[in-house]
C-alpha cells in the first residue's frame, strides 16, 4: 500500500512536468511558427513545430520530473546549501545537453537534416530558445514548490476557485506534538533546537506514504488531515502515528548522536465536519475552520495527563477495526471550550 501511494505520489509530479513542457513547447511553436520566419538554417513552420512539440515535451518532463522526484527524496535537507546549488547548476548543463541532443534526434527522425549535431545546437538564434527553455525549468520548479507549500494538489484547486467559496468537508485531523519541548529549546539552544525540529518534520514525510495531508506546522507541533474515508481506509491515520515513531526510533543513532536526544510525539485525533476556504488577501492559505479541529488539538492535550502516546475520540473509535492494534476505553474527559466530556481512547500497536 505504501508503494502504490509512493508510486502514485511520483506519478503526479511527472505528470505536473510532462504537462507543463508539452504546453511550453506548443507555445513555442505558436511563437516561432505563426507569423515569424527563422533566422537559422532550419526552417520551421508551425505544422512540424507541433510533431516535434508533442514528442518532445513529454520526454523533457520525464527528465525534469525524474529530477525533481530525485531532489526531493534523495538529496534535499541531505547536504548543504552550496552543495545543492552546484548539483543545481550542474543539472542546468545536462539538461542543456540531453535537450539538443533529444530535440536534434527526433528532427532528424522526422525530417532529416546535413547538418551535424553542433551546427544544429549553435544555429542563429538557438540562444534565445535555450534561454526559454532554462525559464521554463526555473517556473516549474517554483511552481513545484508552492504546490507543496500549499499542500499537494491544492495549487490547482486554488487557481480553480475551488476554495474561494467556503466549502463543508468530512475530514480528519490529527495533532502531533513534540514532547519535552521547552527542556529541549533551553538545552540545544534555539538555532540548535530549531534544527531538530527540521529534522523530525523532513521524517514526518513518511506520513504521505499513508495519504496523509501536512496542514500546517505551528512551532513545534504540525498538523495532519485526511478525507474522512481517505484516512479510516486500511487504518491509515493509525499507521501514519506508528509509522513515523518507527522512523525515529530507526533513526535513534542519528538523533543521539547529533541532539543527545531520541525525540518522541504524541498526538490527538477527532474526525468531523469542517469548512475549508481560502484566506488572505496578500498572503493567501487555504484554512480549515471548525470544532473538529479545536477538539483533536484538545484530545491532544490530555496525552500527558492520560499517560498515552495517541488518543482518539470515540466516534472516530467506531469506525476503526484492526487486529494490528488495541483500543482501549480512557473515559469522559471534560475538554476545554466543551459543553459536554468527550469519551476518549487511547490506541496502542499490537
């Protein structure tokens, strides 16, 4: 199950990139082939700048999408920033390089050209189209990181208007929370403690493998939701908890060594109803509104008091059911803001 959510998580980034170069290279057939006449030796009318647009955009976005996979679940926050910027620049010359030598094969299988491989890539004007081509990269790339600032998937959904109204969702929220953390800042120092904490949001990624949503990250707590049926279907929001304390504890060496500490979470979670809707006039968010989520961050809360690691309230309790895991009945807990106690379990790994 992980896998396949791994796999379709992959699936829309090369699709994200396959999409955007096939419309960047029609574009620019549009451009070069509609009203405009080539300064180079090739000639090219808008008919064969669209066959090669249509064959050449998608293989560009494998090679920019397989590039971004890779950055992001193998080198990102795995080497500094200077590093970072070299591969980046490097990256910049091999895509240069696999771009001519791609678009030069496909004329040549269509078309058929004397002209050799380095004639064809320095012909008039074939720097102004470099140029295109280089910003076309750098917008997707930007592109690609609002879309995961705003959430996955939720770029579109905002440039859709998909939220502009506010909008009722079934949906499920979980708290997680950093323990000790206030012993942690005085011991490591803020720039030190502000690390650590960078460090258990990157392993908090693991939670996407359960097709969870990172809602927000406030201080040392992040917030994580799912479509109310996303989240029950094969007790995901359980194995998102368990999965990313397994993560950490296979990480112990790392932490220790660096923070001389095992950092561990604990968390609450409710399922409801909620309102989902655009906010901001010049800092824009997309932003869940309701009681669900002031009663999740509440369960959270009595973990200390309860002694538990995750509680969940029990209406979410009685759509869960899984041999892999024992529920066990914490009582009514009057929560704050609350008219009524709200029962509470807590849920254990078998």
């Amino acid at each position: 199950m992980a896998v396949a959510l791994k796999n379709k998580r992959r699936w829309r980034i090369l699709r994200f990139y396959i999409l955007g170069w096939t419309l960047a290279c029609i574009f620019l057939s549009i451009v070069r082939g509609v009203g405009t006449q080539e300064l180079g030796e090739l000639q090219f009318n808008f008919p064969d700048n669209l066959v090669i647009s249509v064959i050449l955009g998608p293989i560009l976005g494998l090679i920019s999408g397989t590039a971004q996979i890779l950055v992001e679940e193998r080198i990102y926050k795995f080497m500094s920033i200077q590093r970072l910027l070299l591969i980046r620049f490097l990256y910049t010359i091999l895509f240069l390089v696999l771009m001519v030598f791609t678009a030069y094969s496909v004329y040549q299988l269509l078309f058929g050209t004397s002209l050799g491989i380095l004639d064809f890539a320095f012909d008039r004007g074939s720097g102004a189209i470099y140029f295109y081509m280089l910003s076309v990269d750098l917008f997707l790339a930007v592109l690609r990181q609002v879309n995961l600032m705003l959430g996955e998937g939720n770029l579109m959904k905002l440039l859709l208007g998909r939220f502009y109204t506010p909008r009722e969702e079934s949906r499920i929220f979980m708290f997680l929370d950093l323990q000790d953390s206030t012993a942690l800042a005085e011991r490591l120092g803020h720039v030190t403690y502000s690390k650590l904490v960078q460090d258990c949001f990157n392993d908090l990624g693991i939670a996407i493998s359960n097709d969870a949503e990172i809602y927000q990250y406030v201080g040392d707590e992040a917030v994580l939701t799912w479509p109310l049926e996303e989240g029950i279907q094969s007790q995901n929001l359980l194995k998102t908890f368990y999965n990313f304390k397994q993560r950490l504890e296979r990480k112990r060496a790392y932490y220790e060594k660096r923070y001389d500490c095992l950092p561990f979470f604990k968390a609450g979670v409710h399922a409801g109803i909620v309102t989902v809707t655009e906010v901001g006039k010049y800092k824009k968010e997309i932003a869940y509104h309701g009681d669900t989520i002031n009663t999740a961050a509440r369960i959270q809360g009595q973990c200390n008091a309860l002694k538990s690691d995750l509680l969940l309230s029990e209406k979410l309790r009685q759509q869960l059911d899984s041999p892999n895991y024992k529920f066990k009945a914490m009582g009514s807990v009057p929560l704050k803001g609350k008219k009524e106690a709200v029962a509470i379990f807590s849920a254990t790994q078998n």
